[in-house]
C-alpha cells in the first residue's frame, strides 16, 4: 500500500486578480522506501503541492478539492485535506517532515539551531529539555555538522548555506517520519554540497525506508536519485513514470523540452543552447485544452481539448503522459539533430499524422 496517495488534488486561491488555479487535477503516490522526484519549471505548482500534503496552504481564500491520503504502519488511513488543524499539528514532523526550499528563511534566526530541533522532539514526544537537547546534538553529529555539541548553541546565520542544510535534514530526522517532501534541497549549493546533500536524503532512505517526495527544477538531480519522476506543468502533471523510461523514451514535448535544454558532454558543445519557446501561462488565465499548446511546436486542433492522463504505450501500463500524438508519432517528432528535443521552429501542426 503507498505511504502517501494524491488523487485528483485541485487547489485554487483568490486573489485581486481573479482565481489562481496553482495545482489542476493531480494525481500520484508514493510507496515506502521510494524517492519520487517533479520536475518542472517555476510556477508550475510543485511547491503548492508540497505545501498542500503539509497543510501549509490552508487560508480564508485558498479553496481544495480531491483527496490526500497517508497511510500509517499500522494501515490506518488520514486524508489530509480533510484533517483538523489540531490533527496536523501531530502529524506535521513526526510523520510528514519538510525540507524547505531555503534553509535560512525556514529556521528561526533568534533560536539556536540545537533548541528548534529539540523544540521539535519535545512537541511529539514525552521527554525532557536535556533528552531532546542531547538528541538534537547526536543528530547534527549524524548529518555531519562539524562539533556538534558547540555547534548545536549557535545561531543560523552562523552556518554556511549547505550546514544549514543539513540542520535542516536533522530536524526532518528528529521523530522518524514516514514521508519526507525535500523542496529544491539543492538550490543555491554548489556541486560538492549538492552532492553531500543528495547522499544524506538516500542514506536517509535506505537507513529507515522513509519515502521521499523530491522536488527539483534540475533534471541532473533527479538523474542522481529518484526512482520514478512526474513533471508538470502548469499546475497539470503531464507525464510520470519510472527514471529510465523517461530519460529513454519521454512521450509529452514539454519532457522533450526539458532533456532538450539540458548541455550533453557526449556531444559537440552547440552555438546556442537550446530553449523551449514562449512563456508558462498565467494560471489565472491557463489555454483550454493542453496548458502546453501554445508552445508547442506539434500542437494540432485536437490539443484544444484536455488530454487525460494515460498510458500511451500498453506495454508500459505505469508510464502516464497527458499528449493527443499517436505513440508512433511521438517516437518519430522527439529527435531534433539526433537527439530528443524540441525544434527551434516549426508551424503548428506540423507532423501530426497518426494523432489519437
């Protein structure tokens, strides 16, 4: 049974400017031991599903529809969207931890880091001030702060971006949590803290089968990493499915777009590197039909419907993708100068013999 099941989830907010459709009809889930990775451009509602499965979205002018569903160890279900803010507050931490996008926003500049992660222990467990505080010290020693002891009394503007990182990932350890949502963990990091920061979250997995929901703009990432990936765009997720199929055999163009854009170090280095054309559209005024359309280079009159989100390939029953091109068609289109991309230019609906 999957730790954390997201079906249909739909979230919206009002605003002066009408409503924001930030996360449309998504759908996926996450089993014990797993590290999922989304994928996709800024603003295309990874982090609102994040802050959603957290409950950290819940306001007067945010509204939900769908249903998320957490799976304890001993089989009992909670839907989360539907939890009580008190019932969050205990499950917050203990069961679903977070790795916030920015490490010095996300921890308390007035507390010293050594307490915040005591605080955490103290709010779901029975012990006292010196356990918790002794715990907070072993587990900085165990992401591999320097000193743990003295470096638990300072404050976080005394670490460097990747050591506050790593606190971070100590608070997320403190209670032993079934799913860990690890939000861009890498942004900002150079290579060899980004490296050391992917190392701890699998170290993580294999240590205490926690399932991770990893969320990146950086597909390098998840080539490290995951074990299956869903990408989304514009609030849609628009293909899913295990890491090797969709590195080997993306089936939607904005997939093609990603691994496009992407320098390749098996290939002479090109003039420009290339983009995906256009813009993401305003979600308060997304295209009908495919949210891609309007930059796609294969887009046909049929793309002004929705396309749902299946299996184009019978033989891949868990690769998903949400794209009206036929399978053969999307497997001639995809290779742009001997590789998958998309073309610099090219006149709508072009090539779309074989649609489905």
């Amino acid at each position: 049974m999957a730790l954390l099941d997201i079906d249909h989830l739909r979230v919206s907010f009002r605003t002066e400017g009408g409503t924001v459709q930030a996360v449309d009809d998504v759908s996926f889930s996450l089993e014990p031991g797993e590290i999922l990775g989304i994928v996709g451009e800024s603003g295309s509602g990874k982090s609102v599903t994040a802050m959603t499965i957290m409950g950290l979205t819940r306001s007067p002018n945010a509204s939900f529809a769908g249903r998320i569903t957490l799976t304890g160890p001993d089989g009992a279900t909670t839907d989360l969207l539907a939890a009580s803010n008190h019932q969050l507050e205990s499950i917050r931490g203990a069961r679903v931890a977070m790795i916030f996008q920015d490490p010095m926003t996300a921890l308390n500049p007035v507390h010293r880091v050594g307490d915040q992660i005591a605080e955490q222990i103290r709010a779901h467990e029975p012990v006292g001030k010196r356990a918790a505080t002794a715990r907070a010290v072993d587990l900085l020693r165990r992401v591999g702060i320097p000193r743990p002891d003295e470096r638990a009394r300072s404050f976080p503007h005394e670490f460097s971006g990747g050591m506050r990182q790593r606190v971070m990932i100590a608070m997320t350890l403190s209670c032993s949590p079934q799913v860990l949502i690890a939000d861009e963990p890498t942004t900002a990091l150079d290579v060899t803290i980004q490296a050391q920061i992917l190392a701890e979250i699998e170290d993580l997995r294999a240590e205490t089968g926690v399932g991770v929901l990893l969320i990146t703009h950086d597909l390098g990432v998840i080539a490290e990493v995951a074990d299956r990936v869903a990408v989304m765009y514009a609030g849609r997720v628009v293909e899913q499915g295990d890491l090797r199929t969709m590195f080997t055999d993306p089936l939607h163009p904005y997939t093609w777009g990603l691994l496009g854009s992407v320098p390749r170090i098996d290939k002479d280095r090109p003039g420009r590197l290339p983009t995906i054309p256009g813009a993401p559209p305003s979600l308060q005024n997304t295209p009908k039909g495919c949210h891609f359309a309007p930059r796609c280079p294969h887009r046909f009159e049929r793309c002004g419907e929705v396309p749902p989100l299946e299996a184009a390939d019978a033989t891949a029953p868990g690769h998903l993708d949400r794209c009206w091109l036929a399978l053969d068609t999307k497997r001639k289109v995809r290779i742009v100068n001997g590789t998958i991309g998309l073309p610099a230019a090219s006149p709508a609906g072009a090539d779309t013999a074989g649609v489905r």
